[in-house]
C-alpha cells in the first residue's frame, strides 16, 4: 500500500490535508534508524542517529544561484546544529567551507534563522 497526497500552493488546495498526514503517518526524527555514512577519510563508516548532540551531518541536495543573493544551497539537516559562521568538511571539494547566512525558505520569500 503506498499513500499519496495532493495539493497545491495556488491557493493553499489541499496543502493541510497533505501536512497532517505527513505528521499522522511518517515517523518522527526519533523513530528512525540512525544513518549510515562514511567519515573524512573516505573509508570508515559511521552511523549517527538523529540527535542535537551528535556531530552534525547533512546532505546537500541543490544548489541554486541568486542573482541578488549568490549561491544558495538546500540541505537536510540528519544530525546535530549549524550555525551561521560555523564551518564543515565538504567531501565533495575535499576542504573545509563556512556557512554566510542561514535562512528558511518559504516559497520565493526567505526567514533568516
């Protein structure tokens, strides 16, 4: 059985129907089996659950260009806290890069948090 769901944003049709049954039928952060990655030097796994306490780790899944802000990059957030100023490792570029700002989007508007 798969569920599925529909709505738009014109109009807000079906979109709190859509959202309550993301928070009746997924599971929370915390009831989810910690995830698998691999550390900096590229062999050793590691998993790590979904704690404020663990190390951070994310995905980066697009990377935008704003022409009034510059480049913007979507993450997942799976583990720990970011904060603006901190910076990670990027296996991808293999060096370490900071975050600018950090903010929530909301459609074509942005919050800064």
């Amino acid at each position: 059985i798969v569920l599925m769901s529909c709505g738009s944003a014109f109009k807000n049709k079906g979109v709190q129907a859509m959202l309550d049954a993301v928070i009746e039928y997924m599971p929370s952060p915390t009831e989810v089996k910690p995830i698998q990655g691999v550390l900096d030097d590229g062999e050793t796994e590691d998993t790590r659950p979904a704690d404020d306490k663990a190390p951070f780790s994310a995905l980066a899944f697009k990377i935008a260009t704003d022409p009034f802000v510059g480049t913007l990059t979507f993450f997942r957030v799976y583990s720990g806290t970011v904060a603006q100023g901190d910076t990670v490792y990027n296996p991808v570029k293999s060096k370490r890069e900071r975050f600018g700002r950090i903010v929530q989007m909301h459609s074509n508007s942005r919050e800064e948090i």
